[in-house]
C-alpha cells in the first residue's frame, strides 16, 4: 500500500511516499510498527502521528488492505 507523508515527516523520509507490503487486514497499529522499526529516522514523529485512510481519519484498530491510501499526518505547531 502506499503511504503519503507530509511535512517533517516528508523531510525526515526523504520522498513523499513510501510502498509498504503488509498482509491483507493488518491494522494501523502494525503499519506504526513496522514504520517505526523500518525507518528509524520517523520513529520518534510515528509515535505521535494520526493516520488517514482512504481520505478518514483511521484508528489504531482500523484494518488496512492493499489497496488503500495511507497519509501519515505528523503533528503541527504554529500560531
């Protein structure tokens, strides 16, 4: 599936996207996992992101299929 970043995480990354193959019903909860060991770099910034999946916000629960969009959304500050 593909997974979309967005600001810091995009720097951090180095790209805008990532492909990553996780098996049919696995949970957003396992794709922060594997996220997190596979690009260490993010580690600290999953730990703290919301997802969306197919364009809604997804819980950790939420069960992910080969065919969805991912958007990592780190979060923001400003004022």
């Amino acid at each position: 599936m593909k997974v979309l970043l967005f600001a810091r995480a995009r720097d951090l990354a180095g790209a805008d996207t990532i492909n990553v193959d996780l098996p049919t019903g696995a949970t957003v909860a396992e794709l922060r996992r594997v996220l997190t060991s596979s690009y260490t770099k993010l580690a600290a910034l999953i730990e703290h992101s919301a997802f969306a999946v197919n364009d809604e916000f997804a819980e950790e629960n939420t069960p992910l299929f080969a065919t969805d969009v991912v958007a990592l959304l780190p979060p923001v500050s400003g004022g």
